[in-house]
C-alpha cells in the first residue's frame, strides 16, 4: 500500500480537554516515537529493540542468521522484514522473539544493505557493496532482487515516505564508508525509476561506516550508527543533530525500523505520558464534567 501525504484531523472538544487538563507536557512530545527494531549484526546476530527517547536497547533473540544488515517494516506492519548478507536472503522476522525466517534467495551478492519500502508499495534494497553499488527491486514472495540500477555511492541505510520537492520518490538513503576526503557523511535521495542517488547535503553530526535510518509517523527522520549514535536528521538539508551520543552498548547495529513509522501509516496517535496523581485528578474531574454535560443535555432531550 503506498505511502500517503500527513492528513490533518480536528480533535474531538472531549479530547482538547483531556490535553488541557494533561498540560503542554503531554502534547509537545506527542509524537516522539518509542519503539525502534535494530539487529546486532556486528555483534551476537539478535534482534533488539531500541527505546529512541532514552537510547536504551533490550535484547528479543537471536535472528538464527549470520548477518542480518538491513530491516524494513511492511505497510501496515503484517511484517518485519530483513536481509541476510551472508546467504543473500530475504527474511522474515518475529518481533516477539527475534527469530527470523527465509523468505527466499536473493540470487545476487550483496553487502550492507538498507532496505525500505517506497511510495509505489515496492520493496527496495540499496546496497555498499560489491562495487558498483546498486539498487535493487526485492519480490516478496520469493525474495528475488531485480536490478534497478547504479546508485553512483555507497548506500548502507534505506527509507521510504510520501514524496516531497526534496526527494520525489520518497526514497531516501544514508551514505556508507563515506570516503576520508568528503567527510562527514550525506542524505541521499533515490529514484526508483534508475537507482541514481543524488544528495541532498551533509549529516554534519555524525560520519556512518554503516547505519540505518527511518521515518517516524510523524515524518521525522532518526538515524543510527554502528558507533552507536542515535541521531535526528533535517530531510529537506541532511543535516543531523546527534540525540544520544556514541555507546558501548548501542554499537555493532546497523538498521533500524520503527513500530510507529512504515507501521501506522500517517497521522500517528497521540500517545499520553504515564499520569500522575494530580494529572489523574485532574482527568478525574474532566470526565465528572463530560458526564455532567451529556446528563443534562439527555434531559433536556426527554
């Protein structure tokens, strides 16, 4: 299903007193996204998951592959989906425990990979290595990579959102193994129609030897780096703003797929921070009121 255009919707006047009553904290982080999926590929071969407000991962399992580069999530969420650049695999794999399955063969020798769906509801791989890098069309059903074309630079993490003026294919990549004399590293934007990358600035911030990069619901694009920086990125300059800085703990990952991006399509739901007990009071006492409201305008119905 392709990627559609932010749809802006009117709020309920029960739900604006619940963000009044809640206060500005609630809504100003209203659309920061949690939850993000990453593979230790450099490292114990586990899926984990990445808490991208506080930099913290937490183990799932392991994929049960040697070396799963690259994670995109399904339109609508159905699927978790990775490739092994190890066997040239497509895979799927279960968010609950990590495991991952084959899917099939992608019949081409690939290395770090990104991988993302775009707006036409194609599957897409971008590819580091062998040289020339290229960009591949992945079937789902049997995991076969179709050659799009070259993309001119090495590619190591893969995005796909609704198109924009930056980037009319919505396919945006992350630059690899950036050469030492054009450091820092670049946002790319692909087309789909030949593979060519054309750049659309320098990260600044951050230099990625491998990474990978996604779009929350909400459009803003987060990035991570197999030092282990967690970082923000402008889509429309490429400029990146580190979030949480290198980390042991964090190192040795190179993809990233958020649960609240390709997943919830856009708008995103509000989500409500844990509440305390005046913030419950205070609902408290809005839903006395909702009540109250409704009560007397049923009488004044009969």
């Amino acid at each position: 299903m392709p990627l559609s255009a932010p749809k802006r919707t009117a709020l309920p006047a029960g739900c604006l007193l619940l963000l009044a009553a809640f206060g500005p904290a609630a809504a100003a982080d209203g659309f920061t996204p949690q939850t993000a999926y990453t593979v230790r590929s450099d490292g114990d071969d586990a899926l984990y998951t990445l808490d991208l407000r506080t930099g913290e991962t937490r183990r799932l399992g392991p994929t049960g592959f040697a070396d799963v580069e690259s994670l995109a999530f399904s339109p609508g969420c159905g699927t978790l989906f990775g490739v092994d650049d190890v066997r040239d695999e497509l895979v799927r794999c279960d968010r609950r425990t990590g495991a991952c399955a084959a899917v099939g063969p992608l019949r081409v020798d690939v290395t770090d990979t990104g991988l993302a769906f775009a707006n036409d509801g194609k599957l897409y791989m971008s590819t580091d290595a062998p040289k020339p890098s290229r960009l591949y069309q992945i079937d789902l059903v049997s995991g076969r990579a179709d050659l799009t074309g070259n993309q001119g630079v090495e590619i190591t993490g893969l995005t796909g959102r609704y198109p924009t003026g930056d980037c009319p294919s919505g396919l945006y990549g992350l630059e690899g193994d950036a050469d030492p004399a054009k450091k820092p590293g670049r946002l790319f934007c692909l087309d789909t129609a030949n593979g060519a990358a054309r750049a659309i600035g320098r990260l600044g911030a951050v230099n990625p030897v491998d990474g990978g990069i996604e779009f929350s619901g909400a459009g803003a694009l987060w990035g991570l780096d197999d030092l282990g920086n967690v970082f923000a990125v402008n889509a429309a300059t490429g400029r990146a703003s580190v979030v949480h800085r290198a980390d042991a703990a964090r190192r040795g990952f190179e993809s990233l797929a958020i649960d609240d991006g390709s997943c919830s399509g856009l708008p995103v739901p509000l989500e409500v921070p844990a509440a305390g007990p005046a913030a419950l009071a205070a609902l408290a006492a809005v839903l006395a009121a909702l009540g109250a409201l409704l009560l007397q305008r049923r009488r004044a119905a009969g």
